[in-house]
C-alpha cells in the first residue's frame, strides 16, 4: 500500500460529476496539481449503506475543503454511469458536487494498494496529497466501518500549518514549539 512520502501515481481515469448529462468520457489527471492539495477518498460500492453517508458527509465540507486550496475527489471500482445513476436517484448525492472517479478498471486502486481481496472492491481509504502530488496522510478503514470527514479537515489544518501539532488539535490551537 502506498503511503506518506509516497508520490500518487499520475493517472488519467475516468470521471463523472453532476446529474445534467450522461457521463461523455470525462477524466481527470491526477498528475496535475494547479498548486493544490487533494482529499482522496475511495469507498467500497455505489448503492450501498455506510457509503452514502461518507459521500454526504464529505460533500457538506466541499467549500471547507476548498477554503484550505484542497480538492475534494471520490472513487469506487464503479463505473461512471453507476456514478450517474446513483447520483440522480439520491438528492442528497447529487448536491455532493465533486468529481468521483469511476476507478472500474481498479487501476488506480491497485495501484494505491486498497484493494480487498476477497470483495474486489477497494477499501474505505482516504489520503491527503500535498501540492507536490506527495502523500501527507493516509486512513483506511475495513468497509463496514464509515469515517469522519470532520477529522479528515482536521488533519489538513494540521498538514498545512507545517508546525508540530499536538493530540486532538484544531485549527486556532497553539502549536507546539520545541525548546532551543
């Protein structure tokens, strides 16, 4: 499994987003960074239970995200039309207004080391990548067991504050300062 330190691969994958339009063969380059950080995270399988909730948890801090310079972005092994599909039955999927990768061909999952075996679904993995498309922070959780978004920005204040952040942190806390 890829992680901190490690460099995201450089994949050009399969995207969709919003429910106006059928997916059209939309990607996105994962070697691009425009100078800013990325809050990867892959779930196991659209139209499922734990799923949606992260899904939904993460959109509603979109623009937290995005105040930080971070770009939010989805995955699972589903393809983009499950994507779409699930998106307009589900109101509440369909406002988290961020590109998921439709990662079917399991490239990018397999390449990151998140694949369960057994299932052949990817695990529940999110990974911050700082602007040098290095990884900073990496969680991954078996996939009955969903996450906090909540915590994922935690650690992105803490990342970017580039200062020794002590146990349960949060932005506005002093940092630590070792002693000369």
């Amino acid at each position: 499994m890829l992680t901190v330190g490690d460099t995201i691969p450089s994949l050009v994958l399969p995207v969709q987003q919003g429910t106006s339009a059928l997916p059209n063969g939309e990607t996105i380059d994962l070697g691009q960074t425009n100078g800013r950080w990325k809050v990867l995270f892959y779930w196991p399988k659209d139209f499922t239970f734990v799923c949606p909730t992260e899904i939904v948890g993460y959109g509603e801090l979109k623009g937290e995200f995005a105040d930080r310079d971070a770009d939010l972005i989805g995955a699972s092994t589903d393809t983009a039309h499950v994507h779409f599909a699930w998106r307009k039955s589900d109101e509440q999927l369909a406002q988290a207004d961020f590109p998921w990768i439709a990662d079917n061909g399991k490239q990018l999952a397999e390449a990151l080391g998140i694949l369960d075996r057994a299932e052949h679904v990817a695990y529940r993995a999110t990974f911050i990548i700082d602007p040098d498309n290095v990884i900073q922070h990496v969680t991954v959780n078996g996939l009955n067991v969903g996450r906090n978004p909540q915590e994922t920005l935690r650690v992105l204040d803490a990342l970017q504050t580039d200062e020794l952040c002590p146990c349960n942190w949060t932005e506005g806390q002093q940092t630590l300062k070792p002693a000369a």
